[in-house]
C-alpha cells in the first residue's frame, strides 16, 4: 500500500444514478486536498458533465493508491476480486442494505474519509479464494472469490452427489443442495443463512457448509487456509459453481474442483475506532431488546 494517497478512484454501485450526487461532492471533496480523483467508467455514465477522467477497473487499477467504493457489499464483493491481485486498498461507503464491508456512511463519509487521508486508519487483510474447474485434467475455468464459491443444483435439478477431499485426504460423500466454501468473510453472507458459523475475518481459515445434506450427521466444518480442498461430483443435473454470485460456470459429471486461498489478500481500510463485533451487533439486530 502507498501512503500518503495520490491518486484515487472513485467507484459507485452499477445502475445506480442516484449515487451520482454523494459520488461528484466527495469528488470535489478529495480535488480540494490536492489529489487525483478518477471514476470508475461505469460509474461515469450515471455523472452528467463530470471533470473527472473515466477509466476501466484495469486501468484503475495499475494508477490508483486508493478505490472508494459507493454501494453495498455486492459492489464492494465485485471491486475486491478485480482490485486486490493489483494491492490495492479498499474504503467502502455503504449504499445497500447490510454494510458489512461497507461501513462508512453517506452521512459521515467526508469527515472519515479526511481523516483516511491524514492517515488515521485501521488496515485490514482479507482471505480471497481461487477455484479452478478441471475436466479431464485441463482447467475449463478458474475464478477469484471474497466471500465463497458454491457448488449448488439449480432450481429444477434434484439433489447432487460429491465427493470431498481436503489436501488429498478424503473426508466424505455428500448428498446435497450443494456445498459452500467460505472465507471467514463470507461466514457472514450465505453460510450463515446456511447454518454455518460465524468467523471473525482476522482468522485464517476456510468454512465448509453443506447445503441442506441429506444427512443430518453432515456438519459445517472449519479447517486451516493453508488446505487444497477438491470437490469431485459424481453425480449431476443441472449444476454449476458460482463465485460470490457474481460469475457462474455449468459443471459437467466428473468435473473436479479445486478450491484454495488465493496468494494475495484484499486491503479494507477503516476508520480509527471500528469494531467487527459493533458491526455484527448492529447488522444482525443484537442490540435490541427482545
């Protein structure tokens, strides 16, 4: 990571026109302490006479310091896996509903931000997962995720079968909806709403959830980041994996996948003073009185 920030790349949530007013003040906001600012191109087809240069999420990320990102945790899911293999970190300003990685607000993003900028931050690293699809032993896909990859049915398929195996070890064949691999930033998104724990994201793990098994012996497990998992289905309908519900590949019987941490890590900036266990009892409702 570069300090002091130079250059800065602004980024909002895909369709959404009404960032474009938050996004074009913070803008000026960051101009006026003498920084560059660039907008995402497709954040800058919702700003009307914008002064700022438009760039894509490549571009941006071999000449910025720094990416803010207005919109929710599927904005923020989107960035990570584009923007972290280039080391560069993250702010998010939450525009959704959850904000879990995105923890400012339109509110106080200004004043957080300019405190960002004299350097008043908690820096945080964040697990990614790579997965590669095999067919025959040649790699037909591969993909980044930050929250989990998914081996599911469709709507309309019936249950799927699967072996596991965890650094070569065998571990056991499932039937299932599906299995989910997550990161402990993940264990806040569809594992938990799948029965799995929650982790704090500063653990260095990996969580396996299964998807309504068919066996109620079929546990979450959690084991070290260091493992290769490999995900052998034998038997198939319509299946596919998905990486953080953002890109999908059809599976084919026998396809094998193989799901381990990637090498580099997202960067999440915060302000001073942030607390993951603030964040859970405010986004899951413990704070309030029963």
């Amino acid at each position: 990571m570069k300090f002091p920030f130079q250059n800065v790349a602004l980024i909002g949530k895909h369709k959404a026109p009404e960032i474009a007013e938050p996004l074009l003040r913070l803008a000026a906001f960051l101009a006026s302490r003498g920084l560059t600012v660039v907008v995402d191109s497709l954040t800058a087809e919702h700003l009307k006479d914008s002064p700022y240069p438009a760039m894509t999420l490549d571009e941006i990320g071999s000449v910025v310091d720094l990416a803010i990102v207005l919109g929710g945790d599927g904005t923020m899911l989107n960035i990570a896996r584009t923007l972290s293999p280039r080391h560069v970190p993250l702010v998010g300003v939450n525009q959704g509903r959850l904000g879990f990685l995105t923890d400012l607000t339109l509110d106080n993003m200004q004043d957080s931000i300019a405190a960002m900028l004299d350097g008043k931050f908690i820096t945080e690293q964040r697990l990614l997962l790579s997965a590669q699809i095999l067919r025959n032993d040649a790699e037909v896909f591969s993909g980044l995720a930050f929250n989990e990859v998914v081996v599911h049915r469709s709507s309309i398929s019936s249950m799927i079968e699967f072996e596991v195996r965890i650094d070569g070890e065998y571990l056991y064949n499932q039937r299932a909806d599906g299995l989910i691999v997550s990161t402990p930033t993940g264990s806040t998104a569809y594992a938990m709403s799948a029965g799995g724990a929650i982790l704090h994201p500063s653990l260095d793990v990996i969580e396996l959830v299964p998807i309504c098994p068919h066996t109620l012996s079929n546990r979450p497990i959690v084991v070290k980041a260091s493992s290769v998992l490999e995900i052998l289905t034998h038997r198939t309908g319509d299946v596919r994996v998905r990486f953080d519900s953002h890109t999908s590949y059809d599976l084919q019987l026998h396809d094998r996948i193989i799901v381990a941490r990637y090498p580099e890590t997202a960067c999440l900036l915060h302000p001073v003073g942030h607390s993951y266990y603030h964040t859970l009892r405010e986004k899951l409702l413990w704070n309030q009185t029963l």
